[in-house]
C-alpha cells in the first residue's frame, strides 16, 4: 500500500510539472508571436527610412557640399 501511495505522489508531481511546463510553453509561445510582429514592423519602418535616405541622398548630389566656400570667396 505504501508503494502505491509513493506512486501515486510521484505521479501528482509529474503532473504538476507537465502542467507548469505547458503554462510556460505557452507564455514563451506568445513572446515569440509578439516578437515576430514587432520584427516585422522594425523591418517595415527599416525600409521606409532607407528609401528616405536614398531619396535625400539623391537630391544632395548636384548641391554644393556643406563645407564648401561659394565661388565668390
């Protein structure tokens, strides 16, 4: 009877950890959904800002360089 009492406990903690596991699963389960969105946001913003730069990158190449004297110096 004590062998089966002993069984018994062993089993309850084997539950109760199974339980514990699948709890944590989970919560790890919704960073990982809450990362991949904000990756891909970080991602999409990342993109608008290179094709910003390009842009103003563009529009710099016939100006005169900020340290450049004008030619009536």
């Amino acid at each position: 009877m004590a062998e089966m009492n002993d069984i018994e406990r062993r089993l309850a903690e084997m539950e109760s950890t199974i339980a514990h596991q699948d709890n944590t699963i989970e919560q790890l389960s919704d960073v990982i959904v809450r990362q991949s969105a904000e990756l891909a946001d970080l991602n999409t913003k990342l993109e608008f800002l290179k094709s910003k730069m390009d842009t103003l990158e563009t529009g710099r190449e016939g100006a005169p360089a900020e340290d450049e004297k004008p030619p009536h110096y």
